[in-house]
C-alpha cells in the first residue's frame, strides 16, 4: 500500500488488530526486516511497516533525510491510517533515532516505544568521517558496495557461520536500496541532534531490545540508556547481534509479547 508525500510516495503494510504498533526499519534495510514479527504478532496487535524515503518500495526523495522529516513521515502514515489513540512505536537502529525525534515532535502518540540496536547519541567526528566514506561509495560504487560492507558487521558470530540463507536475504534486502536513499539518511543520520537529553523526559514505558553480540553499537550504550529512561527495562539477546529481530525472532517476539501484555 501507498501513502502519497509531496511529489512522491511511502510504501507501508499493515496487519491484524489490536494496540497500534509501528515498525520502523534502519539502515540500509526496509521494512521486509520485521516480516518475523508481522508473521508472529498479528493476532496481538495492529502491526504497521513502513519503508522509509528511498527504501524498499518507497520513492528515492533528494536528501538529506533529517530524522526530524522520517518521524514527520511516520506521523503522517498514522493520520493516513486514521489512528486515533496512543500507538507503541518500535525502531531499530537508525529506526531507534527516528523513533526518539517521534518523541521529541509528537510525544502524545505514544502508549509506549520499543528502542532495539540503537543509541540516543549523535555521531562522533569518527563516525561522521565513516560516513561521509559510504556517501562516496554509495554514488561511485552503487547499493551493493554497501551491502557488501556492512552484512558481516550486522550478525552475531554464530549467524555468520550457520544461516547463510538470512544472510542472502538480508544482503538482498540491502542492495535492492536506491543510492538516493542510501545517500539521504547517512546525511540525516550524520547530522542528527543528540537525544541524550530527551531520555529522561520519556514518560511512557520503554522496552529496550539489544543483542550481546552487536558489534556496531556496545552493550553499554544500552544499558546506559536504560538508566536514563525513568519506566524502562533492557532485555538483552543471547547470540544476536545488530538485527536481533531478525536472528532470534522467538526471543525477540516473546520480549515484544511480555512488553504490550503490560500496557493493556
């Protein structure tokens, strides 16, 4: 389905009833990265994806991508879908950052907030530099040059060696992304503002999702945010890394479960 946005579109699916909850993907990925929770939470929930600008099946704007402008998109695939109460919106990485700018912009819509394999701070001069790096490859080299160097960095050691099938789909899911759109959110991303200081003012529950093996962002940083964030818990994920959804999905679900059983 489609949701017309200025001169373009975001694609989006929805599935079952219940509570609001909105997926949002991260980088390089689409919305094809939660079908394990589509497939397994339906009866529990009213599950939305979204394929953010310029991935999956969505329009490749001109960037940058500000996270400001993806939550903007978010709320406004909300209003489309007519959703009058509080929704649990869930984000995984650079998800995680449009979820918190959600926050920060529409703090009524949240029943709760689902943080996985995401952090609340800006990027640092060195991540900054890395990304001005995959910009220039992106639109010298194309999707697949991304794809290729970040797949062995998203998965738990464990993955890498006994699932190959995961791994093709996931480098799939990457290569097929428009370089516009690769383009527009490694620059929103790099100049994202810091979230740190929201995180104490989140009033609603947060479950944080993180796995023990995720190699782009530590542990700590998960467990620092959880300090931060006054109604939160962290369940942390044994032999996941990056996309813990992805390579433990019955963990992951149960924890999703456990989440929206105490919100009713």
């Amino acid at each position: 389905m489609k949701i017309n946005i200025g001169n373009g579109f975001l694609h989006y699916e929805t599935l079952g009833r219940g509570t609001p909850l909105l997926f949002i993907h991260g980088y390089p990925l689409s919305g094809k990265i939660w079908d394990p929770q589509m497939n397994a939470l339906s009866d529990h929930a009213s599950l939305i994806t979204i394929d953010l600008r310029g991935h999956g099946e969505s329009y490749p704007y001109e960037g940058p991508y500000s996270m400001d402008l993806l939550s903007n998109d978010c709320k406004a695939l909300l209003d489309e879908l007519n959703i009058r109460e509080q929704a649990v919106v869930c984000g995984l990485s650079m998800g995680g950052y449009v979820a918190m700018a959600m926050y920060r912009n529409f703090p009524e819509l949240f029943k709760g907030m689902i943080l996985t394999s995401t952090r609340p701070g800006p990027d640092s001069p060195e991540r900054k530099s890395n990304r001005e790096i995959a910009i220039h490859n992106a639109r010298q080299y194309g999707a697949i040059s991304i794809a290729d160097s970040m797949l062995p960095k998203l998965f738990s050691p464990i993955t890498l060696s006994i699932n190959p099938d995961l791994l093709n789909n996931v480098h799939s899911m990457m290569a097929k992304t428009s370089v516009q759109g690769m383009v527009g959110v490694l620059q929103g991303m790099r100049d994202r503002p810091d979230s740190t200081p929201l995180l104490a003012k989140i009033s609603c529950p947060v479950l944080i999702i993180h796995g023990t093996d995720d190699q782009i962002i530590p542990m700590e940083e998960a467990e620092l945010m959880a300090q931060q964030i006054p109604k939160s818990q962290l369940v942390k994920i044994n032999r996941a890394g990056h996309l813990a959804n992805f390579e433990q999905p019955e963990k992951y679900n149960q924890a999703l479960l456990d989440f929206l059983n105490t919100l009713i």
